[in-house]
C-alpha cells in the first residue's frame, strides 16, 4: 500500500501542473476575500489623466414668477338687502377707481403696467355670506387683496377672514372702532370711526347758537349702536349737556316707545346711527308724532341717495356723517364727480369717495410693493403716506386711518358740506324746520 502511494506521487507530471494551477485559482476566488484589481488594457498606450477641471456655468439668479395678466381685486358688497343703497354706492366707487387707473395703463409692477380685475360679489348684506364670499375670493380666483362692503357688522365680520387668510382688506363705511383693537394686522379703514365721530358731533353742536342742551340718543343694540352711545355720552357729560339714551332693536317697526318720552322729556337733539330701512321708519314716525326737535344727526341711514327719494323735504335738516363729500377741497375730486355722473347718471355722494379712495390706497401699495405678494402689499399698505378723494391718508398702527370727519345735510333733497367750517360749501340750517312749516 506504501509503495502504491509513492508511485501516484512520482506519476504527477509536467502536463498536469497547468491543471493544478486552474484549480488553486478557482479556490482562491472562491475563499479569499475581493480586492480591487487594476485593469490593464491589452494593447495601445495608456491615456495620461486629465488635469484641467471641467468647465462650469456661472450661477443664475431663480426665474422671476410670471406676471398675471390682471391683478384680481375681491370685493364684496351688499347690493341687495337693508344695505343696499349705501352699497350701490361703494360698488360705484370701486368701479371709477378701477376705469380711471386702468385707463392709464394699470398699476406699476416692478415697472410692469397691469390693469386690476375687479370681482365683486353681492352678500346681500348677510354677514354669513359675507364670509363665504371672501372664502371663494380667496381659494378660488386667488385674489390678492379685499376690498369691503357697507355697514359695521358686514366688516366685522370680514375682518376675521382677512387675518386668517392674510390678505389685505381695505374698509370703508363702517366707523366701529372696537375691532381695531382685536389686533387685526390686515385690516385698513381710511374712514372716520366712533370716537372722531363723537367728538365732531360735539364740536358742531358746540357751534349753534341759541346751543342745544338736552340731548336724546337712539341707541341701536348693536355693538357699533353700544359703542357710539358710549362715545357721544361721554362727550355730552364732559361738556355739559343732558343726555338720555332710548334703545332699540334692528328691525324695529313701532318705535313710538322710545320717540314719544324723547319728546316729552324736550329733548332737542336726536343722535342715531339706524341703518337705512330702520332710519325711513324712524323719521317718517318722528313726523306723525309731531316731535319737533330742533337737531337731527342720523349717521348710516341718511348717507344714501334714497333718503331724499324716499322722504323729499321731510328728509330735510337731518345730518350725516359719511367720511365724504363732492364739495371738499381736495384734488382731483371735481373730475372724479363729473367722471361718475357720466359713468353711472346720477352724481357721486357719501360714501362714494371713500370707495375711490381705497382702490387709489391699494394701487399705490401694490406699487411700492413692487410685486403681487400679499405681505409685501400688506406692509406697503400700512405705510400709506398719500392724497386721496379723501384727503391726505395715513394708517395708525391698529389699521384706523387718519382721515378727515366731515357732516352733510340734507337740503334741498341734496347732501351739502356744512362741517368743518374750512370745508363747507353751505351753512347748517339750524334750527329744523317744524313738520308743520315743510
């Protein structure tokens, strides 16, 4: 057996070695760990490596966003409803505002022209559909700023959905103040509010001669109707002056409850702020109750063209405080008046210069925005430093602006400046003429 051995040993010859070496390799690949190996190519020479680094691009500024072909305004307004009226105004306001800047190009956009689209919706002077439109505005047409409607409660309501959706909102027609003390940052009125209203109605009532001393006020349960009770009884008792407050409801349709001890009580200076169907049935039972006071201050309701449609001399005397009149002195605003009777066949009263003036504000922010960006017209906004329809505006820190308060009366059938003595364009008839005498 040993020899057998030996003898497989000694037969292992040179023609068997290329098989053992086959073999080995196989078994290294197989249990040895992998290295990397250099790959030598089989003929030709060997290319030298690169050593210039490949060339690169200069680094490029990200593509400015696309314009718009229009820059989208929301505006909601009650056109049909209690307020009405005083929105058919507003509605006028913003649409000569927008013709005449757009008939001039548009609004400068970094240096870019582009015409504001107006889409105004009706909210049929319902605070909830107030809110639902400003929603659509927002989600749907993608607008870049808000515009309000008519009556305090309405823009309360609005001024929520701005802040939320952090779109600017510019108000006019609505002198609530309380909720620019709720921190509001995207809300803006260039209008007159509560306290400046209190404080001029005592100025002018300060004015008269023989002066007034017993005061009624017909008080609204409203926040805005709490409110400017306050104000005008503080002003009233600081001046001293009688001052009784008689309260109702909106919608009311008898209010021989709260006329009747007003006039027994003698008071001589009716203050109220009814909205616009509330005021008519107000002063019409005023009349068929024969109480004959000899000042009448009706803010909100008297401001539209339908007070005198409605009433005719009966309307006469009765004051109003709407932030504007055609009369001012201001520039620009004689052609504005001419401009809107030709647009809308009927002349420019109330609140229709406010209006204009919001949509004058807003493009000149967008402007010095210097692009569509809310915030950045937001800002803008709140560094409003301008003239307007209105006057020269500014913002106070909580949105208020600081414009100037004026009164109308009703003449004639027609509004006339009477307040403050270097605006008037006529003179207060004081005291009212007594129903018997119209």
């Amino acid at each position: 057996m040993k020899k057998t051995n030996r003898g497989f040993s000694h037969r292992i010859t040179l023609p068997m070695i290329p098989a053992f070496l086959l073999l080995a390799m196989i078994l290294a690949a197989c249990g040895a760990p992998a290295t990397a190996t250099e790959i030598i190519p089989e003929t030709g020479p060997t290319e030298a490596p690169a050593t210039e680094a490949p060339a690169t691009e200069a680094p490029t500024e990200p593509p400015a966003a696309e314009l718009p072909a229009t820059i989208k305004v929301g505006a909601v307004i009650p056109l049909t409803g209690r307020y009405a009226a005083g929105g058919g105004q507003i509605k006028n306001g913003y649409e000569l505002a927008v013709e005449d800047i757009n008939s001039a190009g548009g609004v400068d956009v970094g240096g870019t022209k582009i015409p504001l689209e107006l889409i105004p919706l009706d909210d049929e002077s319902d605070p909830t559909k107030t809110v639902q439109h400003l929603e659509t505005l927002f989600a749907s047409d993608e607008v870049v700023a808000y515009l309000g409607g008519f009556g305090s409660d309405l823009h309360a309501a609005a001024a929520g959905i701005a802040e939320k959706n952090k779109v600017p909102y510019i108000g006019v027609a609505f002198a609530l103040y309380s909720v620019h003390q709720q921190g509001f940052k995207y809300l803006f009125s260039p209008f007159p509010k509560s306290p400046a209203l209190a404080v001029t109605t005592f100025d002018m009532l300060d004015s008269l001669s023989p002066k007034p001393t017993n005061i009624a006020i017909f008080a609204e349960k409203t926040d805005w109707g709490a409110e400017l009770n306050q104000l005008w009884t503080e002003q009233a008792n600081e001046r001293g002056y009688t001052v009784t407050t008689y309260e109702y409801a909106p919608g009311t349709t008898d209010f021989s409850s709260i006329i009747l001890p007003a006039k027994d009580a003698g008071a001589e200076v009716v203050l109220a702020l009814p909205n616009p169907p509330d005021g008519l049935a107000l002063a019409k039972q005023i009349k068929e109750l024969d109480f004959n006071a000899s000042a009448y201050v009706f803010i909100r309701a008297a401001d539209p063209p339908t007070w005198g449609e409605n009433l005719g001399a009966d309307g006469n005397g009765f004051m109003l405080m709407p932030g504007w009149n055609r009369g001012v002195k201001f520039e620009g605003v004689a052609e504005m008046a001419e401009r809107h009777e030709a647009k809308f066949g009927s002349p420019a009263v109330a609140t229709t210069g406010p209006a204009y003036a919001a949509v004058q504000i807003l493009a000149d922010s967008i402007t010095r925005a210097g692009s569509l960006d809310r915030d950045a017209i937001r800002d803008a906004i709140a560094a409003t430093d301008m003239d307007t329809m209105v006057g020269h505006v500014t913002f106070n820190e909580d949105g208020t602006g600081e414009v100037l308060t004026v009164i109308n009366q009703w003449q004639d059938d027609t509004q006339v400046l009477v307040w403050p003595p270097d605006q008037a364009v006529g003179e207060l008839q004081y005291p009212a003429t007594p129903w018997g005498e119209r």
